[in-house]
C-alpha cells in the first residue's frame, strides 16, 4: 500500500477581499502527522498569512471531519500575491505568462482573479513593477496579504 504524502488542510479566515470568512482546502505535505505539522503545497486564492512551502500546525477538527490549520510556525521566504482583473476582456494569461518568466508561478480562480506565488529567491521589486505596470493603466488591481521579510526588504533596496 501506498504510504500517504499529503492530505488536504481547511483553512477558515476572514478575507479582506470578499469581505467575509472563507472556507479554502489546500493540499499540504505531511511533515509529522502525530504532531499535526505539515508543509503548504498549494497557492492560497484568498489569503490566511501562509505562503507555499510554510510549515504550519493543524488538527483534526470532529465538526468539520478534517485537519483545520491551526497556526504557521514556519515562514518559507515565500510571498502571495492575488491579482483581480479590472479591465473586461483582458487576457489574464499575458501578466501571467509575464510572471512566470520571472519564475513566479501562478494559479486561476475564474477569468478575473488569480494567486501568484513568489519564491524566496525572487527579486520581488520586478514582480511589483510588472503589477504597478498594469495597475497603472487600470488594467488589475492587486494585493500583497502575505508577503516576506526578503521581499518587503528587495523593495527598500530599490
């Protein structure tokens, strides 16, 4: 039988951006699941303070009949950033591909919203200049719900 890697992780908190609590499910590498520690594996859409690669704590919650997160114990360097398309029939797929250029993956909720994930390693003032870029011209607008220590730090060097 196949050992099991990974389990699915609610979140539940409250999104600035839908103005409401919101329930996400992401999927999360298991690190140690008798002390409940697992590894986020997914891009978060609406934004608890988690980025990708975090290691953070849950339990299994009887109500929901599922590991909830808990608390991150364990930032990765990484950073999120969603991103709402404004401008009706624009082609969310340019800023995209634009972004994973620069090695910044990114995942679609619908035609006028994703999640970019910007790893550790990326000078995060170019991601900021490719939003500003389009936010200028009223094309997007976008959040930073969870961003790092570096990439806070890459915009003051600039």
């Amino acid at each position: 039988m196949k050992q099991e890697t990974h389990k699915k992780i609610l979140f539940k908190y409250y999104s600035d951006y839908l103005d409401e609590v919101v329930s996400e499910t992401m999927w999360a590498e298991i690190i140690d699941l008798e002390k409940g520690l697992f590894k986020l594996d997914n891009i978060p859409f609406f934004g608890p303070l988690i980025a990708t690669d975090d290691i953070f704590y849950a339990e299994y919650d009887e109500t929901e009949e599922r590991f909830m997160h808990r608390k991150t114990i364990q930032n990765s360097g990484n950073s999120i950033v969603q991103v709402a398309v404004l401008e009706k029939g624009f082609d969310k797929e340019i800023i995209r591909e634009k972004l994973k250029t620069i090695n910044c993956l990114s995942e679609a909720l619908n035609e006028t919203f994703f999640a970019v994930e910007i790893a550790k390693d990326v000078d995060y003032s170019l991601v900021r200049s490719i939003l500003n870029e389009y936010e200028s011209q009223d094309i997007i607008e976008f959040a930073e719900p969870c961003l790092s220590e570096k990439h806070r730090a890459d915009l003051l060097k600039n």
